[in-house]
C-alpha cells in the first residue's frame, strides 16, 4: 500500500477497477447473464446460480460482523472502502460471478482452447480485482484469499447440487402408476 501513494498512474488505474468492479456491478452482470442463461434453456443452472449469489451477497457482510477485522490503511485515504476487512466484498463477488459464468451459466466450450481462454480471462479478472484491493490498502491479502474460498465454496455447492439434481432427473426410473 505504501507503494500505491507515491505511484500515481497505476494507483489511479485501481481505482477505477474499484469503483467498476463494486459488488453491485459485479452481481448485476451476474443477474444479466442468469437472464441469458433462462433464455437459453439453462433454468435449473441459473437458479441455482441465483442461489449462490445471494448467498454471497450475504455472506460478505455477515463473515465482515462476525470476523471483526480493521482494514489495513484507509488512512491514505486512496480508497473509498469502509466496514470490516475480511472477506473482501469486491473479491466475493468477483469470483462469485466468474466462477457461476464458468461453472453454470455459460454452455460448455466449443474446444478445450476455448475453456481454457475462458478459464485464464476469469483468472485474470479475480486477479486484478484482488490486487486491487491490496493496492489501496482496503484489504489485507488473507481478506482477499478468504473472499475467494467463500465464493469457490459457495459455487462448489451450487454446481454439486444442480449437477446432481440433473442427473437424478435423467436417471430416476419411471414409476409403475
């Protein structure tokens, strides 16, 4: 963080991804994409999609009450952040949305090359975001890594449980009525 006040270019630069990539933003792409993914025959992915969203919606605030922790440097004033450090919100939601759009609501790759460039474009974007955070001082790097694993848990369970509905759906046999 010392480093972001002496830096001005580059602090400038994050803070534009701050202000982009606040939660709200971020979960209203999210909701965008879950409309698109109804639209395009995925319904029981995109509720459970909604499901974590709103999961990690909540989660944020809630683990930000109950964990209690200062962030790091606000002092420096480079950041307009406020409340508890961890998790990070904008880390939370960031991955949040990346990982359902990879996981749940985009159809599957048309070529291993594809998944990939969407899997490193995801990477890449969760990345800038958590650097960011760290950057300005808003958040520790553990505030990040923790918002990260909320959102792998949270996503973690959704797909296990609209992959599983799925295929009990496919594999249930027919009752003898």
């Amino acid at each position: 963080m010392r480093a972001a006040t002496g830096a001005g270019a580059l602090t400038r630069a994050a803070q534009v991804v701050e202000a982009l990539t606040q939660p709200v933003w971020v979960y209203l792409a999210g909701l965008a994409a879950l409309v698109a993914a109804v639209r395009a025959g995925r319904a029981r992915e995109a509720r459970w999609a909604l499901g974590a969203g709103v999961l990690a919606s909540l989660a944020s605030p809630l683990l930000k009450a109950l964990v209690g922790r200062e962030r790091p440097a606000l002092e420096a004033g480079l950041t307009t952040a406020g409340g508890g450090a961890f998790p990070s919100g904008h880390a939370v939601g960031s991955a949040t949305v990346v990982l359902l759009l990879l996981l749940l609501l985009l159809p599957p790759a048309p070529s291993r090359r594809a998944a990939a460039g969407r899997w490193a474009a995801g990477g890449v974007f969760a990345l800038l975001v958590g650097a960011d955070r760290v950057w300005l001082g808003a958040h520790w790097p553990t505030d990040v890594l923790g918002g990260w694993l909320v959102a792998l848990a949270l996503v973690a369970g959704a797909r296990a449980a609209a992959t599983r509905r799925a295929a009990g759906a496919v594999t249930r046999p027919a009752s003898g009525r």
